[in-house]
C-alpha cells in the first residue's frame, strides 16, 4: 500500500513551486482488489487519502460585501414643460435607444410650426419672384431700357428676400426642434427603474419624471478597508458569490480602484466585473468576495481537510511515517496561520514535503497502520 502512496508523491509532484491546488492522491475504488491481493484477508487497514505539504506564497484573503450595479443611471427629464399626454413605458419595461418614453401635448406647438411653414414658403416664392425680375432687368439694362441704379436695386431686393428666407427657414427648424422636444427619447438601451410621472400631469424642465438604467454593462461595487489601498492592482486576485447563485463562485476582474475614500466608513470604492457573460445579474443584487493580496511571505501550506481541531485547543494533523512499512500514521500537533484558497499554512509541525492525510483522519490512531 505505501508504494502505491509513494509513487503517487512522486508522479504528483508540482513543476513549479507555486502551482496550485495541492497535489492529491486519491486511493480510489478499483485499488481495492489489488489491496486484497497483496495483503492477507484480515487485513482492517482503513483506506485515506492524502496530500504532499507544499512551501507556496502566502495569500491574505479579504471578505468583501458588495452590490451590482450599472455604469449607466439616467434621471430623465423633458427639456420642455408640459401637459404629460402619454406615458409609453411602465416600470421593468426594456427600452431601446431613441424610444418614444413620454409625449406631452403639442397641438399649439405644432400649429406655430405649420405658420412658420407657411411664412418660409412665402419668403421663398417672394425670392423666386425677385430673381425673375432681377434676370428680366438684366437683359433691360443690356439693352439700355433701363439704369443701372434700378438693376442694383433689384439685385438687393434678390439680397434681402433670400436673407429673409434664411431667418424663416432657422425659425421653422427652431420651432420643429421644439416640436420634437415634446416627445422625451431613451438615450441609451435599458430598463425603466422608476416612473414618477403621469398622464395629465404638468412638468417643468429638470423634473426628474423616468429612470432608465443600462443593464447590458453591469459591475460590481466593493466598499474595501483603506489599509489594502496601496496593495490592490488590476493583477489582484478576486473571486465572488453572488447570493442569486450561491452554489457558485466566480473569477473576477478589478476594473478601477477609485482613490477617494470615504471618510465616514474609511474605505474606498473598488469596480469589478465578472470574467464570464453566462451569468444573468441585475442592479441591486448583494455580492460577496474575497480579495487575494499577496503577502511577500512563503510557507509551508496544506489543505484545510488537513486539519483537526479538538475542544481542549489542540491542532494536529495525521502524518505517514516515512520510515515504515507498511505505511503507518503519526499525530502531529500544528500551529495553523493565515487560509486561503482552500488551504491553509502551518507555521511549526511539519515541514514542506511531509504527506498528510485528507480524508479518512476523523477515527485514526497513533501508529495505526493504513
């Protein structure tokens, strides 16, 4: 059984120092019988599995609590004041850019634009009119039928007719402008959070009357404690929980570190977002996660499953004797440091290569074989 243990240290040993998980040898079912074969049938020996005690970088992983939320929150409002005519939208409605959200009533607006229309196509005709006499006078004036001052007069009134077409025409566009601003538009793609207004009512311009909030760029807001400042970096390691899915953790991104602290709760404002789109968020929901901060230490770390900690205060792990054969086990009491990542280091006890057992150390004895 031990050379099974053996080979598996060694075939299991990491390439690089800092590799991660822990190398685990699993003692899996089908040894079984191979187990039968070589030992005799009262062999009792109980089946574990273990782990080699590595010297990795030792993580310092800080809990955090936070909230998803959206790079885009827009309080609209209508540029113009009004009698609210329609609401198009209700709330949890998803709207797209340049949708119709609220009318307000336009009828006297839109009969002011349609004398401007008017006025601009009498000041065009009165303009066409003027060319025509202005051209007639010209084929006059090669014929001597009339002076020049009366051709420069014309081609003034050809100058002052097409000046005023110009105004009525920047009139009309103004009023069509005014017009249009009658109808409050999605400036982004998103969904309707609040709706403070309604049909009949009177709006003023800057009276906040829909909310509109963008849902396709969403991110993660973290309050952290001001002494991670200066050690957090778009490198840091971060892994989060939502509480809509709990049974999964995800990886995640530092976007920004916001360097302005607050100075009621001493913490500063850190955005994140997922490393994956599979997953289905919305604003407000409440996320946990955990920072990884580099310590610059190294130690020697083992798995969590290592450990076992008993009501008097003792701390010990199971360790195979590397002297025996058949292997057999040995309690050694450990003085346990920072965990991270499913593991956790050990400051005294055991040294870097000992192999510990995992699973199956709950009922073991001192020097029990296994």
């Amino acid at each position: 059984m031990y050379s099974f243990i053996k080979a598996a240290r060694f075939l299991h040993r990491p390439a690089l120092r800092h590799q991660r998980p822990l190398s685990v040898v699993v003692v899996v079912a089908c040894m079984l019988s191979m187990t039968a074969t070589a030992f005799a049938a009262d062999d009792r020996s109980p089946l574990v599995v273990v782990s080699t005690a590595l010297t990795d970088t030792v993580i310092k992983q800080v809990p955090l609590t936070g909230t998803v939320t959206s790079a885009r929150v827009a309080q609209l409002s209508s540029e113009v004041s009004g009698l609210v005519r329609q609401v198009n939208v209700e709330v949890g409605d998803r709207v797209e850019t340049g949708a119709a959200l609220l009318e307000l009533e336009r009828e006297i607006e839109q009969l002011t634009l349609a004398a401007l229309q008017a006025s601009t196509r009498q000041a065009s005709a009165e303009l066409a009119d003027a060319k025509r006499r202005y051209e007639d006078a010209g084929v006059l004036r090669k014929q001597k039928s009339i002076s020049e001052n009366e051709l420069r007069l014309l081609e003034a009134e050809v100058e002052v007719d097409g000046a005023m077409l110009k105004q009525q025409q920047a009139e009309e566009r103004r009023q069509q402008a005014r017009v249009e601003r009658h109808t409050l538009r999605a400036p982004f793609s998103g969904v309707i959070s609040d709706r403070q207004a309604e049909t009949g009512e009177w709006i003023q311009p800057g009276d906040a009357v829909l909310t509109l909030v963008a849902v396709d760029s969403l991110r993660i807001e973290f309050r952290v404690p001001q002494e991670f400042f200066n050690r957090i970096n778009p490198q840091s390691v971060l892994s989060v929980t939502l509480d809509a899915l709990p049974e999964r953790v995800f990886d995640a991104s530092i976007d920004t570190v916001v360097p302005v602290s607050d100075s009621s709760s001493r913490t500063f404002l850190v955005h994140a977002t997922l490393n994956t789109s599979d997953v289905k968020m919305t604003p407000g929901m409440s996320v946990h996660g955990k920072l990884g901060l580099a310590t610059g230490r190294e130690g020697v770390v083992v798995s969590r499953d290592a450990i076992l900690r008993y009501p008097d205060g003792r701390v010990i792990v199971w360790v195979i004797d590397p002297g025996s054969e058949p292997p057999t086990v040995t309690e050694k009491r450990v003085t346990t440091g920072i965990g991270f990542d499913g593991q956790i280091t050990i400051r005294d006890g055991i040294k870097a290569g000992d192999v510990v057992i995992v699973k199956g150390n709950e009922a073991l004895q001192e020097g029990q074989q296994v």
